[in-house]
C-alpha cells in the first residue's frame, strides 16, 4: 500500500511543538480565523490564509485531551487543516471586564458568562503569568474534572471556537474517548455524555473512538493498520492493540507528562514550571533535552520517571496479552508506534525500544517510531474515522 | 429520700389508705388492730429502694468499673513500661553523649599540647640552623685571611729574589727577607692553622649543632609521627562515637516512628471493625427484611395455589357431580326406555330418537361443563401470576439523559460576548494527507464484507 506522502521526521532533538504542559507556544504556518462558518476561511483580523482552502469533505475529527483541544478537518486533496487550543482558561479580575476592547487589540480571545470575564486557550498561560494566577483547567486526568465547577461551559466555548459551525446539520464529528483507566476508578459514562450532548447542541453527530485506535487509522496504513499504537498524553497513556483496524486489547494509565513533571519537582525540590520547562527542554540555557544522554542531574531524574512510566505500561501490556482470551495470533513482526505531547522529547523512542526489550512482550514486535507529526495523530485519526463515516 | 418524693408517697398513702376509728372496729368485732407506722414505713420503702438501686447499679458499676480500671491499669502499665524503657535509654544515651564529649575536649587538650612541642621543636630546629650558618660565615672570613697572609709571603719572597742582585745588604736584606719570609710563613702557617683549627673547630661545632638539630628534627619527626598516630586514633574513636551517638538517636526515632505507625494502624482497624459491624448489622437487616418478603411471597404463592387447587377441585367436583347426575337420569331414561320397550313392544326409531336427544343433551351439558372448568381455571392462573408478579415486583430502572439536562441549562443561557470574530485562531496544516487512509480503510471494510447496517469503527472503550 502506497504510503502517505509528504510525511516529516521529527528531529529527536528539537523542542516539542505543542508539548503537554504549558510553558512552550505551538508554532503555525498561517493563521485561520473564527467558528463563524465552519472552518472554512474566510477573511480574519490577521489571517492570510487562502480563499481555495475551503473545506471538501463532510467530516470532522476532535482530540479532546486534558492539556490541548485538537479540531480537523478535510480541505484540498486529504489534507487536514488542524486547530489546536490549550484546554486551558482564566478568569479575568473585575477590573477588566470594563475594558474589553483593550483584550481585543491585545488579540486576547474572551467570552463573557455569567457576569464574569474569561479568556481561553493559549492566551490564559500569558496573562496568567502576567497578572501572577493560575490557569484552570477543565479536564484532569483524561477526564472532565469534577472540581471544576466551569469546565463544560469552559469545553463548550472552546469546542465552539475550534469547531465553528458544522457544513450541514447533523455532520458527523468523532472524538476521542480514552479507554478506562486500569489503575483508577474513572468512569467515562458522564465524560463522554458530556462531550456528546454538547457536540449534538453545537449541530454535529458525535461519535467516540478510542484514542488509541485513532492513532492506528492515522500511522498504521502502511502495516494493514496492524500493530500497537500508544497516546502519549499529559494525563494519560493510552494503549491499544489492533489487527487490521479491529482493536483487539485497549486499555489506559492514569500516568502521563503530568505525573512526570510532580514527581520530579518533588524530588528535586524544584518549582513544578522548570520540572516542565527542564522536560520540554525550554530552560534558559536553551539546550533541548535527550532522555538517552542526560547532562545534569534535574535531567536525569526526568529520565528516571520517563523510563518508570514507560515500564509501567509495558509490564501493564504484557499482563493484558497473557490474560486476554481473545489476543490475536501475530505471525508476522508488528510495528508500535508513539504519539501525542509526552513523547515528542528528545531520545523518546530509543528508551522505550529499550525498555520494550527488557520486558520481552509475548508477540514479535518489529521496531518503535514516533508519528511524523505526533501531536496531530490523534486528531487525524477522528478526521479518518469520520470522514469514512460521511462518505461510506 | 428526698422531701418531694417523700410527699408523693404520702399522697399514695393517703389515697389509699382506709380512715375507720377504734369504735368501728370494735363494731366490727375486730379485738385486736396492727398499726404500722408511716414515717417507718416511709423508711422501708426507702431502704428497699436504695437496696435494689444499689445493688443493681452497684453490681453493674462495679463490674464495669473493676473491668475499666483494669483496663486502664494495664494499658497505664505498658504506658509507663514504655516510657521508663525510652527514658531509661535516652539517659544512658546522653550518658554515652557526654562520655565522648569529654573525652573529645581531653583528646582536643593533648592535641593542643602536642602541637605546642610540635612548635617548640621547630623553633629549636631554626635557632640550629642560624648557629650553622653563622659558623660557615666565621670559617669563610678565616680563609680570606689566610689568602692574604699567603699574598704577603709571596710577595715578601718575591723581595728577596730581586735582592740577590745587590751586594751583601741585599744578601741581609735577603736573609732577613728571607728571615721575615720565613717568619711571615710561620706566621702565615701558624694562621693556617689556626684558621684550619678555627674551621675545624667551626666544623666541628656546626657538624655537632646539625647533629643536634637532626637529632631533634628525628625526635620532632617521631613526636609528630606518634602524636599524629594518636591524634588519628582519637579522630577515629570520636567518629565512631558520633556515628554509635547518630545510629542510637536514629534506633529512638525509628521506634517512636514505628509507636506512632501502630497507634494509627490500631485506629484504622478499630474504625475497619466498626464499619464492618455496621455492615453486617445493615446486611443481616436487609436479610430479615428479604427474609421477611420472601415468607409473605412464599405464603401469597400458596394461597394462590391452594385457591386454584380449590377451584379445580370445586369446579371438578361439581363437574363429576353433574355428570354423575346426568348419568344418573341417563340410567333413569334407559331404564324407562327399557321398560316402554318392554311394554309397548320394540319401536327402534322412537328409541334412538330419544337416546339420541338425550346423548345430544349430555354433550352439551359436559361442552359447558368443560367450559366452565376452563375459564375458572384461566381465571385462577391469572390470579396465582398477579399474585407472584406483587411478590417479585422490583422497581424498573429508567436512566435518565442527566447530561443532557445539564449541557441545555447551560446553552439556554443564551449566547455568550466574545471577540471571537475579531480575532483568528491558530492553524496549522499537518503533512501527513489521510486520502491514502481513507482509501485503505474502506476497501478492508469491503473486504470483509460488512452489512449496510453494520456500525462504523465506533469504540467505545473494551
């Protein structure tokens, strides 16, 4: 099967684009503009984009993930133009909501709800260092946050920001759901109605798939859609076997990027924000971190808690292939490929090759990649899936 | 007994009492009267009352009291046996503590007082050294000397040499050149020697004063040696004593610790135990309860069923009976029958006609026989189910859509202000197309085949 053209590497030692934590900004080629008609471009206070790039296929995917929202959608001959959103947002002091205009020409984006200002996104990192607060954030863990009391009309604004309206009534939008957790108690019924009702209310047809089934329709073309695929995320890690696009073993750890950076700030005894900053490699000193060759000792915790991790969901992986009663039979070498945030750090892929060997998993595995672009894998993958929905 | 509650007896008392005078009873023929008392009946009362108070409070206080205060001595035992163990070892420890800090000033004393030699001998050493190089000096300015004596004699031969060419008083002067020469010789020797003897004796000085010094240099060297020997020795035993110190206080708190960690875990397993035992109570409730439902099903069942059983057997009976009854007048008729035959002579048709009326008359009295029997029997299997549907019934689970309820209360807010169509969003544009995918996808879902109805690769978590 011909492979997908236009494919990049990722250079194992460059900075992650869109990590999933908060410190880095997600570079883009242009910029698109508001939900006002679907993702169709149009004219935007700063946009340059093309009038040809409108959309030319029903169909939208969406990663809901707990550090950024991920929307895609189909212009040109298969490409996918994605937003992206930090799932993120604060609450403005009182002192601001007389002076909107002055967010606007700042190019802060703002909703007023319930008689209080709030700015979402990429923006509420800045001023939330500016005015010395901290973000909030709607989801934790994979999940909606329960302690949250404004994370669904926080998901609803940000969902109708990035999505804009559907191309015709009831157009189909798959998103991603992680599978549950199997060392927490989260229950995805209330997450996954939550997300349902408010992409049915914003005019679309949701449908859940499972986020690491998602990176198999995405990355695993080449292979039959044969393999392991892992979602690396900031809450989570999300696993899942497939066998010619039919998942056969899902499951998720309640470990992600975020786990790493506490636990290594709280043995360093380091502020949370340079655990992060030191794991995103976007320290001062300015040197990308590599988990294979550590240069300082915050470094080599950072590996610590990386490689702990990464055992962690294979010995979990190997429990799950010994006991599975209906594990498909691997003749051949099958590949695993990684994707989201959390794996986009330098040496990634070579320490979980590593760890992979030591535990020894009981099919053949041919080798470890990341996804060319591992931050949009997921988000593709819905793309995909809803594409084949509206098309057939 | 207190004065109220004495009054309320009184007040029984007089209530109850019966009031007749001595002359009554003498009418009454009664010889002879008891009279009680009422303060002392008062008083028995009383003391009946206290009686039976305090033995029962007292028994039960008692036991109570005896199985508290035994309890409490013994936990107030281990307490103190714990504590007097722990203080017992902290002293001794802090014992040990001031032991070695003695010992460490006394060793730190020595020390300073072997540095202090240590010292001294140096100075010695350097008081050798200048007398050395001032004997050197000394020597130095003795052969200078001895060099110019030695110039002299030279140049007092040379004079001589130059007074041969003159006659005799060049001879005198020669001789007494020579004389003098000689006697500046002999002088110059004797310089020499004294000189050579000065040096020696310099030499021997300096040679005796460095041996001296490198004598005390040795001893100085064996002094230091030792007292760095000693000092090593002490270092290492005050480290030893620290590290005993360190691991002693470490082996305290890791006890205290681990008091704490079994205080807590006697906590949470009294706590385990109370919410276990408030199970098992809610659990043996909900038994009884279920207990309790069952008997009431178990006996609607059976009074349903001994209902139907009677029905049937009402209904079964009345039918055996009726067509017993029918029988009966059949046996009747035929015998009639027989008999009008017998009298009036063989008329076969008449007869048939009317068995035939009357084997007519039978079917339709057991059709309806039958049917009745059905219906009463339908009617009581309606009832035993209606009866075991009571008894089973439990309440349906309906689900309701909450979250739906949930996200409409917050779109029904209405629309909220923003700067959304003043300002874009980030877009990017992945290099990975998905055409490939799709097409992938779909001719492996044509592959296998699926049903126009079949989902589309929806996942909801396994």
């Amino acid at each position: 099967m011909a492979a997908d053209t236009d494919s990049v590497k990722v250079p194992e030692n460059s900075s992650p684009e869109h990590p999933a934590t908060p410190s880095a900004q997600g570079k883009s080629d242009t910029k698109g503009n508001g939900p006002t008609k679907g993702m169709a471009a149009t004219q935007g206070a700063s946009g340059n984009v093309s009038p040809t790039d409108d959309i030319v296929a029903l169909g939208r995917g969406l990663d809901v993930g707990t550090a950024n929202l991920l929307s895609a959608a189909q212009v040109g001959d298969g490409e996918p133009v994605v937003r992206a959103e930090r799932n993120a947002f604060l609450q403005l002091p009182k002192e601001f909501t007389v002076n909107r205009q002055m967010l606007t020409n700042l190019k802060v984006p703002y909703v007023a709800y319930e008689d209080r200002l709030y700015v979402l996104g990429n923006s509420s990192f800045d001023l939330a260092n500016l005015l010395s607060n901290e973000v909030r954030r709607p989801m934790l863990g994979g999940f909606l946050s329960p302690n949250e009391r404004d994370a669904i009309p926080m998901i609803r604004f940000m969902l109708e920001r990035l999505l804009g309206e559907p191309n015709e009534p009831g157009e189909a939008c798959w998103y991603s759901l992680p599978a549950p957790s199997i060392d927490s108690d989260n229950d995805t019924v209330y997450h996954e109605g939550v997300v349902s009702s408010l992409l049915n209310k914003l005019g679309f047809t949701p449908r859940p798939i499972n986020e690491g089934h998602a990176i198999v329709y995405s990355e695993l073309g080449d292979s039959d859609f044969t393999g392991i695929t892992v979602s690396c995320g900031g809450g989570m890690f999300n696993v899942c076997v497939a066998y010619r696009a039919i998942p056969a073993v899902t499951f998720s750890v309640s470990r992600g990027g975020d786990w790493i950076d506490e636990h290594v700030a709280r043995v360093m005894g380091i502020p949370r924000t340079r655990a992060t900053a030191i794991k995103e490699g976007s320290t001062s000193e300015g040197r990308g971190l590599n988990l294979a060759a550590p240069q300082t000792r915050e470094e080599e915790a950072v590996v610590l808690y990386y490689r702990s991790l990464i055992s962690y969901v294979l010995q979990n992986l190997k429990q799950r292939f010994e006991l599975a009663q209906d594990v498909p039979q691997f003749s051949e070498p099958v590949e695993v490929v990684v994707a989201g945030g959390t794996s986009l750090v330098g040496g990634f892929t070579e320490i979980f090759a590593e760890e992979l060997r030591s535990v020894s998993l009981p099919i053949p595995i041919k080798g470890v990649r990341r996804a060319d672009d591992a931050f949009t894998s997921v988000v593709r993958g819905c793309l995909i899936a809803a594409a084949l929905d509206e098309q057939g | 007994m207190n004065k109220r509650t004495i009054r309320d007896v009184r007040g029984v008392l007089d209530q109850h009492a019966e009031r007749r005078s001595l002359k009554d009873y003498a009418r009454a023929g009664k010889q002879t009267v008891r009279a009680i008392s009422e303060e002392k009946l008062l008083g028995l009362l009383e003391a009946v009352v206290d009686e039976a108070i305090s033995s029962e409070a007292g028994a039960v206080a008692k036991r109570d009291r005896g199985r508290i205060v035994a309890a409490a001595r013994d936990q107030l035992g281990k307490v103190m046996k714990t504590q007097g163990d722990l203080s017992a070892k902290i002293e001794r420890q802090a014992a040990t503590i001031d032991e070695s800090n003695t010992r460490i000033d006394a060793l730190v004393a020595e020390r300073d007082a072997l540095q202090a030699l240590i010292d001294q001998s140096k100075q010695a050493e350097e008081k050798a050294t200048q007398q050395t190089a001032e004997a050197q000096r000394k020597a130095e300015q003795a052969t200078a000397r001895a060099d110019e004596s030695a110039r002299a004699a030279e140049e007092a031969q040379r004079a001589a040499q130059a007074a041969d060419t003159r006659a005799e008083q060049a001879e005198r002067e020669a001789a007494e050149a020579t004389q003098q020469a000689e006697q500046a010789s002999r002088e110059r020797d004797l310089l020499r020697t004294e000189t050579l003897a000065a040096v020696k004796a310099a030499e021997a000085a300096t040679e005796k004063q460095r041996q001296a010094a490198s004598e005390n240099l040795r001893m100085s060297d064996e002094t230091i040696a030792k007292l760095e020997g000693e000092l090593g020795a002490v270092r290492s035993d005050r480290r030893r004593d620290k590290d005993r110190t360190a691991a002693l206080q470490t082996e305290v708190r890791e006890r205290d610790e681990k008091f704490a960690q079994l205080k807590g875990e006697f906590g949470e397993l009294r706590a385990r135990l109370e919410e276990r035992t408030a199970a098992l109570a809610a659990a043996r409730e909900e038994l009884a309860r279920q207990s309790q439902e069952l008997r009431v099903a178990q006996e609607l069942s059976r009074e349903a069923v001994a209902a139907q059983e009677t029905a049937r057997h009402h209904d079964s009976e009345q039918a055996q009976t009726a067509i017993a009854a029918l029988q009966r007048e059949l046996h009747a008729m035929q015998g009639t029958l027989g008999a009008m035959a017998e009298q009036r002579g063989p008329d076969d048709s008449t007869v048939e006609a009317i068995v035939a009326r009357l084997s007519h008359q039978e079917q339709a009295a057991a059709r309806d026989l039958e049917k009745r029997f059905d219906e009463t029997l339908g009617r009581a299997l309606s009832e035993v189910e209606r009866s075991l549907r009571r008894v089973s019934a439990r309440p349906v689970d309906h689900p309701v859509e909450a979250t739906d309820a949930l996200v409409s209360k917050i779109f029904d807010q209405g629309a909220a202000a923003s700067n959304y169509d003043q300002l874009g969003i980030e877009v990017r544009r992945s290099p990975r197309r998905i055409g490939n995918s799709i097409e992938q996808l779909r001719a492996l879902r044509g592959k296998r085949a699926p049903s126009p109805d079949s989902p589309p690769p929806s996942e909801t978590p396994s």
